[in-house]
C-alpha cells in the first residue's frame, strides 16, 4: 500500500509540532461551566446550514444539512435541514394546544403536559423534502446542493393512534387534516392508514426537545412520506372523510407530468442514495486509499443493499452498509477503494426492501419530463479529474 | 326469533358491551373535552364542496382596493407576480415545456383560494383580513382570471359553486413509475 507510511522520514516544521509540545498542554484549559450548551469547536465553524445567499425573500424558504460534512446518521440537531412556508415561530409552551376534533367521539384539548403524559417511544427516522433536489438544471455542486433537504435523528413522542383512541374515531374516519400554529398556518391532509400505522406526535429530537425551527413543542412524524406533511407546531388534527384539498396539496406539492396533468397525494420519498465522501466541492490529495462513504434510504422501509459503479453505470460493486439498517431511516454505506490518479466517475445506487432501485436521471426524466419539482430520486455521479478535484458530474 | 338466535343476540351484545368497557378502560383519560366556542374558533379549514365558508359576501370591486392595499406590494399589481407567485394567466400552458401555474391555471379548486388567504395572507399580517375581504380578494383574483365577472360578488354559496378551469387535471400517484434497467 502506497502512502506516508512508506515515504523516507520528513520531519513536518511547526511549534505544536512534534518534537516540540503544543501550546494546549502548556496552560489549563476553559473551565467547567464556560459553555453551559456546548457548541462546536471553533476549527469546525464552517459547518453550517446551507442556505442560499440569493433568494427572494426568507420567510417561506428553506435551509440544507451540510451532508458532506457529516459521519454516521445522525444528524445533529443544529444542523438539521428546515424548511418553513411562514418563518419560525417562537412558541411558548405553557400557551400551546393541541385540538383533536372532527370525525371523534369526543373532541378533546391537549396541553403539551397532557402529550407527554401518553406512554412515549422513540425511533429513529429519515425526514426529506420532496423537492430534494429539482430536475432541471443548474445541478448543485455538493451533496448538500443536490440533496441536503434531507436529515435524520431519533425522535420521542407518542404514537399517533394512541392519542386517536382517546377520542375515538368514528365510522367513515379516512384522512386527519393536521394543521400548524406558524403563520402559514401549514395544512396536510393524511390518510388514515397512516396514521393508524407509524405515525407519531413528536416532542423530542436527538434527546433534548424539537427546536424551533423543527416545530416546537409538537410536531407530526409521518415516517417516509415527504418533509411538508410533517406538519411543525402541530396545533389541530380535524378528522375528516375527504381531505382538505389545502394549498400545499393542490397548488404546490403536486407533480406536473408532460401531459399536462398533475398528480396529486404524492406522498412516499422513494429509495435514493449519495456518496458523501469524495463528493462535489472535495480534493482528493493523494493517490491510493480512499474510503468511498455516504447515505441511503427509503419511504417504503429498510435498504436492502447499495451498489456502486465506477465505469459510468456499466458494473456494480456491492458496498458495506453499516450497522443499524433502520426502517425508514438514513443506513450509512462505505466501500473501500485505490485511487490510481486517472479521472474517474463514481455513483451509488440504493436498492430497498421492496425491491425497488434507484432510477437514473433520464430514467426518471424519460417517465416524468421536466415539468416536475418533486420527488427526483435519482442516482447522482461525481467526477474525479486527474488532479483529485470532485464535482457533478452531470452538471 | 327463534331461541337459538336470541341467545346468539345477547352473547353478541355482552361481547359489545365488554368490548366497549375494555375500550374505556384503554384509554388513559388525558386530555379534556373541546368546547364548540373552542372548536369554532379554531375550524378555519374549507372544504373543496365549500363547506365551512363562512357569511359574508364580497364584491370584485372591493376585491380591486384590498388587494392593491394588502397583495400587490407582492404578487405585483395585475397578480403577475413578483417576491409573491404569479396569480393570474397560464391556462392552456401546462403540457407546454414552459407551464405557468396560477389561481387561473392550476388550482382545482376556488374554495382553496378562500381557506389559502384567510389562513396565511397577507404574508406579513396572516388572519388579518376580514371574511368580507376575503370573499373580495377571491373574487378579485377569480375576476382576473377570466374566471368570474368583473361585477361578480362571491359568498358561501356561489364561491362553492365556481369551476376552476384545471378542475380536472389531477390524477392518482401512480408511483413507482420508474424503473432502473
């Protein structure tokens, strides 16, 4: 194996450098207490929220994870993407209801006390937004351009259905409108299998409770479906029987086809997966091993496997997806490889349990056209050229 | 009845009613009932059928002035668009390769316009306007897309019965559609 390791010895010059000892061991350190909420080291404050600097107004806008940057999946709390259609309100809790009405028995109100009275559980879930990324051009030039609308984290709440059973659905139940207390006053309507099936009213991310900007102090989960029906600052579940035809459901959040018509209740993010690293906007600086990492994952479950190709889609090596592989959550995948110097073009593919693999861009264009923001799911290729630099390669 | 089905009628009921106890004692009494004063307060959803609209009435004439008050700074003032989304024009567009997606357009429904901007516009002053103006803007916009009248005033009744020209351009997900080879 090339490398350092086999390099004639050439002492690096520097006064924290060996042989000398670094200045950090020199003097004590902050004390205890100097930050009661820890924040990252002040080397690593160029990992942030990836939000343009070029958009027409910030109030209905959204903000990326910066994936490239980050290992695992997990996705720290402040770094979790956001998306909201009214700005971010500040909610006091002691001031928030919950109000279940419509097709119950008994039209109930819950104070968030109320909610985390109710026995509480924890998973772990994907989050996306269905426009993640457009299909037209221009492509972004990093993970996080293309697809940083997506963030995944524990989340603690209760389940939906048990907070249903205290109302008590009646006949002819088949869709709850779920509705925010921001000033969009956000409306989805969600069929009732769902949530009867894995929904949850979440109060709690990655431990601590939801922030602001991710719907506090209540927000829905609808594990796998895309990021909007997720409603943040949940105020009111109306159960209807038909749903409520909503501007975020009819006007935006449908698909145009090439014949002009739309579909509409798109709900599932169909198996997607990007390699994170080497991706767009890294170098790679030397020659010889490199691990090949990034994420996969699916609506309708777990990732099965995900492949990876080196010759522009003709062959597929199969990745090592790392432990846990969670339903509806991101799996991590890693591959090692040699890099010999000659430009290369690297992709991924995820395949889930249903069976289902990840479409090409022209796969997808060919079925959908270009009329479309949502759901492009496709297999994104990054471009290694001889001297490391990564981009997209179909930018 | 006969004997033998009465007695399969109680079985069932006791079964009822056992299963209606146990269901009781499911629950875990959290939470407290919803009054009607609360719920009306707080049932802002329209149906597509119009239900919920509440009274009132506004004319395409008051439309015009609310409009150029609290929409146009926005939307720009014939509702060509600006910071805000285009709301006028685009019929006939979209199986074109550059479709515009407007009110006039797009949207399937003109009880949704009504249930859009008393919920969330304007977007610095949301629930602000009155139901009146509300009716109004809708009619306004409605009117500049060729829609209603220019003299039209829209209530519950006659916003319901509106047929927004993309009414029917809507199909079911047919997901997965796309298949890697």
């Amino acid at each position: 194996m090339a490398g350092v390791a086999g390099s004639p010895a050439l002492a690096e010059q520097g006064n924290n450098l060996p042989p000398n000892v670094p200045e950090w061991m020199k003097a004590p350190g902050d004390p205890m207490g100097s930050q009661p909420y820890g924040t990252p080291s002040v080397h690593e404050k160029g990992v942030v929220k990836n939000i343009s600097k070029t958009l027409p107004q910030y109030i209905s806008a959204s903000g990326r994870t910066p994936l490239q940057e980050l290992d695992g999946i997990i996705t720290p709390n402040g770094l979790f993407y956001e998306r909201h259609h009214g700005g971010v309100p500040t909610i006091d809790p002691a001031e928030h209801r919950l109000m279940l009405h419509g097709m119950v028995d008994r039209p109930l109100v819950f104070t968030m006390e109320d909610i985390r009275r109710f026995p509480s559980q924890s998973r772990i879930h994907f989050l996306e937004c269905s426009g993640n990324p457009v299909y037209t051009k221009p492509y972004g030039k990093t993970a996080s351009d293309l697809v940083g609308l997506l963030s995944c984290a524990e989340w603690t709440g209760v389940p939906l259905k048990t907070v249903l059973d205290e109302a008590g659905l009646q006949p002819g139940a088949k869709w709850i409108v779920a509705e925010g207390a921001d000033a969009a006053a956000l409306t989805r309507s969600i069929p009732i299998e769902k949530c009867l099936d894995d929904a949850m009213l979440v109060y709690s991310q990655n431990g601590e409770r939801l922030r602001p900007q991710q719907g506090y102090p209540l927000r829905l989960l609808l594990p796998g479906f895309e990021g909007n029906m997720n409603v943040k600052w949940l105020r009111r579940l109306k159960v209807t029987a038909e749903p409520a035809y909503s501007r975020e459901e009819t006007s935006k959040y449908t698909d145009p086809m090439p014949d002009g018509t739309s579909r509409e209740f798109t709900f599932y993010m169909e198996a997607k997966s990007i390699i994170t690293r080497p991706s767009g906007g890294q170098k790679l600086t030397t020659h010889g091993f490199h691990e090949i990492t990034g994420i996969a994952w699916s609506g309708h479950g777990k990732i099965k496997s995900v492949e990876i190709s080196f010759d522009e889609g003709k062959s597929w090596q199969q990745a090592e997806l790392q432990e846990p592989v969670l339903t509806r959550a991101l799996t991590r995948f890693r591959l090692p490889w040699h890099w010999d110097g000659t430009p290369a073009v690297i992709q991924s593919r995820a395949i889930d349990e249903t069976g289902y693999t990840q479409p090409t861009l022209a796969e997808l264009v060919k079925v959908r056209g270009l009329n479309s923001f949502y759901h492009n799911n496709a297999i994104w290729p990054w471009r290694i050229d001889a001297n490391g630099e990564v981009t997209n390669a179909q930018a | 009845m006969p004997r033998r089905n009465l007695k399969a009628a109680f079985v069932v009921g006791a079964i009822a009613m056992l299963a209606a106890a146990a269901q009781a004692d499911d629950r875990y009494g959290i939470g407290r009932p919803a009054t009607p004063a609360e719920i009306a307060g707080w049932n802002i959803d329209i149906g597509r059928d119009g239900s919920n609209l509440p009274p009132g009435s506004g004319s395409v004439e008051r439309g015009r002035t609310v409009f150029a008050e609290q929409c146009a700074a926005c939307h720009g003032d014939n509702g060509q668009g600006g910071v805000g989304d285009r709301l006028v024009g685009g019929q006939g567009t979209l199986a074109s390769p550059k479709p515009i997606r407007t009110v006039g357009s797009y949207w399937p429904y003109a009880s949704t316009l009504f249930d859009y901007i008393r919920r969330a516009m304007p977007q610095n002053a949301p629930q602000s306007l009155s139901n009146e103006d509300v009716y109004a803007v809708s009619a306004y916009i409605l009117s500049l897309n060729g829609v209603v009248p220019a003299n039209a005033v829209l209530d519950a009744k006659s916003l319901a019965a509106v047929k927004m020209p993309n009414r029917e351009g809507f199909v079911s997900d047919p997901r997965p559609d796309v298949h890697n080879h």
